[in-house]
C-alpha cells in the first residue's frame, strides 16, 4: 500500500472514532485520568484500596474498534515495560498479523481501562481485556463486519465477558437501508441488543448523535449509551459543549434525515469525565485527548469493578446472593440509579450525591422535563445523570431482594414478570399484572427517592445455517419491546392513579424516578407489566433502588 492510500486508509477509521485530540500531555502538574478515575471523577481509585482492593482481577471486559491495541509479543511497538496489558487481541475472529492495524484511539480507549501505570491508572487495571479490530472498510457499511467481530469478543474468555466497549460507529449515510432512520433496526443496532441478551455482556456505547455524528448503534435499547463532561473547579460536572446529543432535531450535512432517535425516546443513559483525559498510546508514551470514546470505557470498567464484588458475593453462601448479580439488566439499573444529579448537602437528604450536573445550558437534573414528565425517564443531555463508582458499588451493596419480602432503603432485585394474558390479543390489551416491593422502613419526608427500572428489547438472529451464530450476511429481527412501568406509592394505596410519583414511558426500556418524598410514612415501588409483544409472555428486568429512611434523618 503506497502512502496516500494509507493516509486515506487511517483517515477513514479516525473518521469514525469518536473523539479529538488535544496537546500531548508531558510535564502536566496533575494528570488527567487520574483526576477523571478519582474524586473529582468518578471515584474509582477508593475502590482501589482498602477495604475493597477492586481492580477488575479476573474479570473480562471487552473493546471493539476499527483497529486495535498494541500487544507485547506480538507487536514491536509494544514494548515489555508497556502499562496496557492486553488478554488479547482479534481481527475479526482471528488473531492479526504482527502489527497489523495496531491503532492509536483503540489503545487510548484501553488505557482508560486496564492502565497500570502509576500515575495514569486505569479504572479496572487488573481486568482481562479482549479487543478485536475490524480493519478499514472502504466505500461500504462494516456493520456485518463489526456484528462479527463483536460476537468473537462476547464469546472470548469461555463466554465469560461481562461487558463490551463501543468507542466508534457508523454514520447513517453508510447505512445500506433506505431512507435509514434511528429507529433501532440497523443491523449493528440489532446485533447489540441481539448479542446482549444471548451472550449476557452489556454494551457501552459512546453516545453521538446529531449533524454529522455516528449515530449507529446509539439507538440501541439494552446497552447503555454515554455523553462525556468536563471539569470545572476540579470536578467533572458539567456536559461538555462538544457533545452531540439527540435534541433538537435538525438536519446534518451528511444526512437527509435527522440525527435523532425515532420518536421521544431518547439516547443518553449516563455521563462520564470525557473532556482533557491523558491517556497513553501504542509506544507508551501519552497525550490528551476528549471525546465520548474516552467517556464509555469510564463505564464499561467500572463494570469489571462491580462485577468483581459481585463474584465476592456470589461466593459466600451466608450472604445469599445469586447469578442474578452478574446480569447485565442488573449492572445497568445499578449505574443508572446511582448516578450523580445534586450534591448533598450533608444531611443524607440528598442520597449522598457528591456533585451537582450541569447541562449545556447550566440547568440541573431538576430544572429538566425528565423531572417534571413521567412519560420522560431521560434527560435529553444527562440521562440519569453522572457516573460514580463508589457510589454504583454502594447501591450494589444494598443487596439483591425480592417483591415477596419487605425491602431495605437501598437494594436492587432481579426478576421476572409473566403476563397472564394469552398471546393472541393485541399488544394495546392492558395486563393488570404488578409487583410490589413495599419498604420496611418509613421514608424520611423532604428526602429524595431514586429507582430505575431496566429490561431488554427481543431481538432473534435469522440463523439461515442453524449454528447459533451470526455470520456474515445473515440477518436479525426485531420482535419488539414489552411495556413495563414503575409506580412509588403509599404502602396502603392500591390504584396506580394514587401514586406520588412514576415513570411510565411508552418508547424505552428504561423507567426511572428522582422525586422527593412528600411526607414520612410507609412506601412501595410497584412494577407493573403494562403491555406484551407477542412470544414474550415472560420479562425479565432489573429494580434498583435508593431512599432515605426517617430514622437516619434528624
């Protein structure tokens, strides 16, 4: 290959990467990842040391890119002392070639993750990291290509990884459908909700959408999608500007159709430090960069840390937890509901919330419709609101509970709701079919509640060969998506129509609820199964939860 198709060729994958590049970040006084992995970020380094020594250890985490990590022993920009330690690397479902699209950005995205560098540590630096590169695709979707080579990723490790970085996209100009829209049915789209729910593995996924981004698969339904923020006074809290998200709608250049989520549903799950991050290359040398390709990978190991204390968990059978806990529903509501609006202010009225977000406009989480609209469980901008792993792992620690028994103030619980309707009646018909889980303390009054409700969309693999496994062209179909809503009401109120407050979307897969607790007294959460899709009797979901109860209040 001469050099001006080389150059075209690397221009094309950085094309499709999400991020921009800053100074080279040599001789910084405090640096970057290390601020964005601590206190002023996402809190991860606690959790580093005692009492939870949580560094990802023997846990499988995955990245799939246009190019991949470098890797000691098999490339010879790799060197011994190289901080990124790699599990291992693919193009496609084979191992590459000595040096073969060893790329810059995937490395950069991995160092955020399993960095073991002293000074720029990653998140979860003793996690095992599976990275595929689908190589250049030229003047054609890869998105059969990138299906593929996020299959071999989810089957590495013995079908043990829990959970998939998507730092790059496709744009919807190379999306082969006709007049291609965000609706959730590009195929790369399908394969994540597809792989998610077959392979038990969450996908993150850098989150861009609007003129001009690359959009696909940000309008998945079971991954969870991630804007990036900045810092200001030391703390990453605020959205960057740069962030391309899902509201308005306009027209891009490169696309006749908008950027945008079909309908009201929206595309940010959670936001993550993306903004300044020093990170480290190929060669092991570092710079700066931002971007939401740097903001997912915060998330996706900050999964390796909780699915690690999980497996403590799952261990001691005196503490009674199940596999449940590995879910990938499970780790979604878990993040999501612990996430970062407010700031408290000392008193626990407030969760316990380390920082106040702000939205593009300086607005809070409270200034937004997803506050005062049910059927809106996302901010346009926030989602939920901030990524905090300390956090996370402390409404992890809550436990794992069921409807069938009185709940604490802060848990989470895994389950599964059976519709008792038959399938042949139409999807409008309502099944009257709920679930409690009734709190077994009193709620303080004036202190904040916050559950979010997670399931999964159907997707099936058109499987023309019968292998249980995608190949190239083949195909998926979208069977679609059960209604599940979530009430919080008066322990003794029976008719949803009495409940403080709910969340009750018609378009997602996610139900969420931040409101404050009107008086003291006696509540429960009820999950209701509000409509089926036909061959889904059944739907598993996850709960979780975080109140204040009146006895820690003063």
């Amino acid at each position: 290959m001469n050099a001006l198709k080389l150059a075209r060729v690397m221009r094309d994958w950085r094309s499709r990467c999400l991020l921009t590049l800053g100074a080279v970040g040599v001789g910084m006084p405090v640096w970057a990842l290390s601020t964005s992995v601590g206190t002023g970020g996402i809190d991860a380094l606690r959790l580093h040391g005692a009492p939870y020594f949580l560094t990802g250890d023997k846990i499988a985490i995955g990245q799939v890119e246009i190019g991949r990590p470098s890797q000691f022993g098999l490339d010879k920009v790799a060197g011994p002392d190289l901080p990124v330690k790699v599990g291992r690397v693919f193009f496609l479902d084979q191992q590459p070639n000595p040096n073969q699209y060893v790329d810059g950005h995937a490395a950069n995205v991995a160092s955020v993750m399993v960095s073991q560098d002293k000074t720029l540590t990653g998140v979860a630096p003793n996690a095992v990291l599976y990275a595929a590169a689908i190589g250049p695709i030229r003047g054609r979707s890869g998105q059969p290509e990138e299906c593929f080579a996020s299959q071999q990723v989810a089957l590495s490790n013995g079908g043990d990884v829990r959970a998939i970085n998507f730092s790059f996209g496709e744009s919807l100009s190379r999306d082969p459908r006709p007049d291609a829209v965000l609706d959730g049915n590009a195929l790369l789209t399908q394969c994540i909700d597809w792989s998610q729910r077959l392979h038990d593995v969450l996908y993150v996924i850098a989150g861009n959408q609007g003129g001009g981004g690359i959009p696909i698969p940000t309008d998945n339904f079971n991954g969870i999608n991630v804007a990036y923020s900045r810092e200001v006074d030391g703390v990453f809290s605020k959205v960057d500007f740069a962030n391309l998200g899902s509201e308005p709608d306009f027209q891009p250049r490169r696309s006749p159709a908008p950027e945008s989520n079909v309908g009201d549903r929206r595309s940010i799950n959670l936001v993550a430090p993306g903004s300044q991050i020093t990170v480290i290359n190929p060669d092991g040398n570092s710079r700066t960069v931002s971007g939401t390709s740097f903001a997912a990978p915060h998330v996706t190991a900050t999964i390796a840390l909780l699915q690690e204390w999980s497996d403590r968990q799952i261990r001691l059978p005196e503490v009674g937890w199940t596999l449940d806990a590995r879910e990938p529903m499970v780790m979604k509501a878990v993040l999501l509901n612990s996430a970062d609006k407010l700031a408290d202010s000392g008193d626990g009225r407030l969760l316990g919330m380390t920082r106040t977000l702000l939205d593009e406009g300086n607005r809070t989480w409270l200034e937004s419709d997803a506050y005062r609209d049910p059927a809106r469980p996302l901010h346009a901008e926030l989602g939920t609101g901030h990524l905090n792993a300390a956090r996370a792992l402390q409404q992890l620690q809550g436990g794992e509970w069921s409807g069938a028994q009185q709940v604490p103030a802060i848990g989470w619980s895994f389950d599964s709701a059976e519709s008792p309707l038959p399938p042949d009646l139409p999807r409008t018909q309502q099944a009257n079919l709920q679930r409690d889980y009734v709190f077994a303390e009193p709620l303080a009054g004036g202190s904040y509640l916050s559950a979010t409700l997670a399931w999964e969309r159907l997707v099936v693999l058109n499987d023309a060969n019968n292998n249980g496994l995608y190949d190239l062209q083949e195909s998926f179909t979208d069977r679609g998506i059960n209604n599940l809503d979530l009430y919080l009401m008066r322990a003794e109120d029976e008719d949803v129509a009495d409940s403080v407050w709910s969340s009750v979307s018609r378009v997602d897969s996610v139900e969420h609820i931040f409101t404050q607790i009107p008086a003291t007294g006696t509540y429960k959460l009820r999950v209701v199964y509000r409509q089926q899709v036909p061959d889904e009797l059944a739907q598993d979901y996850a709960l979780a939860w975080w109140a204040v109860p009146a006895s820690q209040v003063d």
